[in-house]
C-alpha cells in the first residue's frame, strides 16, 4: 500500500505512492509512476475514487497540475521571439487558487510559418492554450486551434484593447494603432467585444488601380507628344525621321 496515511504532513516532492496504488489529485502529480506531493498540506485518501490528493490546514482541496489536454486562460507576461511565458489563471473554466507558469513555443502557435512571438502575442495578451504535457510545471501549452489562441489584445503602443476588425488584423479604437494577433474565434466574447469589419483598411482593386496607372499614363503621353511638338505621331504614320547631314 502507499507509504503515507491520512492526516500525513507532506511537502512538495514528496513520494506519495505508485500510480497503480492510487492515482493522483488534487495537490499531487505523477512522473514516471510514482505520485508525488506538489504543495505542502495534509494527505487524504479516497479509497472508493482509489486517489490521493494534499489538503491545505483548512481542509480545502490544493491546486493538481494541469495534465494534457486541459484548457486554461492565462496572461501572457513575457513574450520573446521564439517563446512566450504564460500566468495561467483559469483551468478548463475554474480560477485556479494561485497562478501557474506555462510557456508557449513558437511551433506550437499555427500551422503557418512565423518569423517571431512578436507578431502573434504580445506581453499583456489575454490567452486561451491547451496543455501538451502533463503535471509539469512550466504547463507546455498550444494555441494550434480555431478556439484557441489571444481572446484579448493589448495595444503596445498606448495599452487600450484592441478591436478585432478581419481575420488577425486588431485595431485600437484610443490611437488607432493597427496590430496583428493569432486570434481565437470568439476573439473578445468574454470581455463585451464586438468585431469591427466595417472599419478594416480597404483594398483598392485592381481595377482601382489599372484606372489611375491609365489615367497618368494618359497625362505623361501628352505631355511626351507636346514636347515633342507633335513628331510622335508622324512617325507612327510611317514618315522617317529626317537624315542628319
């Protein structure tokens, strides 16, 4: 049976017991496995659930490791360019007790390719990850996903929030700032944000385009046959140019 009993006092790194024994909760981790203590507290057993979890002096249930798969919110607090460190706040949609560190790699952003953290996350982003490992702490996270990703961006420039107008393309409504995020699909939902595609930077067309190049081009030729004194056209009908003697 495990080496500890209810009531043990235990501190962080402790081994608990075997994974084919109990398995672990709240306040303890599995590696390799053995089930160790991830936090400070008293031990308690559940032998109908056959897991083992560490209490605080209250009694209250302490924080277990994310494991993979698990979704969590978090503020992006350092971003470099090919990582980024992440304070995870909320974990499949409960506040967590205190705030973990979770670390998201430039690979694991999109499936496209990315010079730089910079360019889809900045530090005081709001983040919604999946957890690739497992009672691990930096928690190695993944915004590969359309539900995944920045939920809220801050503007660098003056620190307003940022309004989403197409695709990943943000602008700030305060300076006016444009900025590029790798966006979730619900992109502002929980904060009252609504997308802007009305005030996105248009395109000119084409057609936009090839007009003003016809329309300059039309102004240079006349001002090329007026310089000419008008030869141009002579010599498009067929006339030589006069010999030089």
């Amino acid at each position: 049976m495990s080496s500890v009993k209810n009531g043990d006092i235990v501190v962080p790194g402790d081994q608990l017991c075997v994974i084919e024994e109990l398995s672990p909760s709240f306040g303890t981790y599995e590696k390799e496995g053995v089930v160790f203590a991830t936090t400070a507290g008293g031990v308690s057993i559940d032998l109908k659930a056959r897991s083992i979890s560490v209490l605080g002096p209250d009694g209250r249930s302490k924080l277990a490791l994310p494991v993979k798969g698990d979704i969590m919110i978090g503020e992006v607090i350092r971003a470099y360019e090919s990582r980024a460190e992440v304070s995870l706040v909320k974990r499949n949609g409960k506040d967590i007790l205190s705030p973990l560190l979770g670390e998201i790699r430039i690979g694991n952003v999109t499936r496209r390719f990315v010079k730089s953290m910079h360019d889809v996350m900045r530090a005081g982003d709001i983040i919604r990850a999946e957890v690739l490992n497992t009672h691990e702490i930096p928690a190695e996270l993944s915004v590969v996903g359309p539900d995944l990703g920045v939920i809220l961006g801050k503007c660098t420039r003056c620190g307003n929030d940022l309004v989403l107008t197409t695709h990943n393309n943000m602008v700030c409504l305060r300076c006016e700032n444009h900025e590029i995020r790798e966006a979730a699909k619900d992109y502002g939902v929980m904060f009252g944000l609504e997308a802007r595609p009305d005030i996105a930077p248009r395109r000119r067309s084409y057609g936009d385009r090839g007009g003003e190049d016809r329309r300059y081009g039309d102004r240079r030729g006349r001002d090329s046959r007026r310089r000419s004194g008008g030869r141009r056209n002579s010599y498009r009908d067929g006339d030589r140019r006069p010999r030089r003697r």
